[in-house]
C-alpha cells in the first residue's frame, strides 16, 4: 500500500525501496509483485519489471492480471511476439490502454493495428478495440480511416453518436 502511496505523489525512487522490499519478503504475493512491477516500470526498468512479471505469471497462471503484467512488461521489452501470444484468448486480444502505451513507448504501432483489427473482425461493435484502433489510425497518418472506423460506430450505436462526433472534430486540433 506504501508503494502504491508513493508512486502516486512521484515519489519513485522511495517506492522501488519499498516494494523491492515488500518483494522480497513475499515474493510469490501477487498484489505485492505488481506494485513492484509498476515501481520498476515507472521508474523505465522494464527488464527488471519483464523478470519480476514472469515469475508472478509462472507462479499462478490461472491470474489473469499477472498475465496482463507479462504482456506488458513484454512490449516494452521488444517481446512483441510473446506479449501478442498472452493477449490472445479465444481469438481475440485483450488490449488495454496500458499495452496501447506500451505499444507507443516502443515504436509497435504497427503491430498493435492488426490485432485491433483482428478483434473488430469477430465483433465489429467493439467499443474499446474502435477508440485504441482509431486513434492509431490517426497516429498512423490515416485518419480517414478512424473517421470511417467511427462513423460506422455512431450508426451501429447512436446513444455514442454525439461523443463520437466530438471524439472525430478532436483529430483537427
């Protein structure tokens, strides 16, 4: 909880000594290995996060948020394959805001498209997978294809159409 408290007020260097020793007592806790993984990675120690997240996905595979930690300290690790293999579940990748920054911070945006892609083609209303992929279209210098990407949206749920509208005039900015 003191780990979490620091890195919450910038205060990294403090919580990487808490949570190494946190850590280090406990090792095989989950919550307690992704404080740690989360100080490390604030503090751009993705090699040190990547080795603390695989022993926590090892210990437990069933969790799914360890696995979710695996993927990402992954991508920032330049195991783009690996991490894609941990997203996929029944044919669709589970990617979250933290992975599209990971995707970012490493300069994988041409990976990531393709799996956003992938989920939109098993469910074409996919809200989460529209907004990260239309907003790496835009990255992308393609932004005429996230505004199709979102206008499709608005007519498949017209409740988001004023939102998505707005969404769509932010490109101009």
């Amino acid at each position: 909880i003191y780990t979490s408290f620091l890195r919450s007020i910038n205060q990294n260097e403090e919580a990487l000594k808490y949570g190494k020793m946190a850590y280090d007592m406990a090792p095989k806790k989950q919550t307690i290995s992704q404080e740690y993984i989360q100080a490390l990675m604030a503090s751009n120690n993705f090699a040190e996060a990547n080795i603390v997240a695989e022993k926590a996905y090892l210990d437990d595979t069933s969790y799914e948020l360890s696995k979710t930690f695996l993927s990402l300290t992954n991508v920032y690790v330049g195991k783009f394959d690996e991490a894609k293999e941990l997203l996929e579940s029944n044919g669709r990748y589970n990617i979250n805001q933290s992975i599209e920054k990971a995707a970012y911070f490493t300069n994988n945006l041409n990976k990531l498209i393709p799996l956003l892609e992938s989920n939109l083609k098993l469910d074409k209303a996919d809200v989460q997978s529209i907004i990260l992929l239309s907003k790496a279209y835009v990255d992308n210098d393609q932004k005429y294809m996230a505004v199709a990407l979102l206008n499709d949206l608005a007519l498949q749920k017209p409740e988001l159409k004023e939102e998505i509208e707005n969404y769509i005039k932010s490109f101009n900015k």
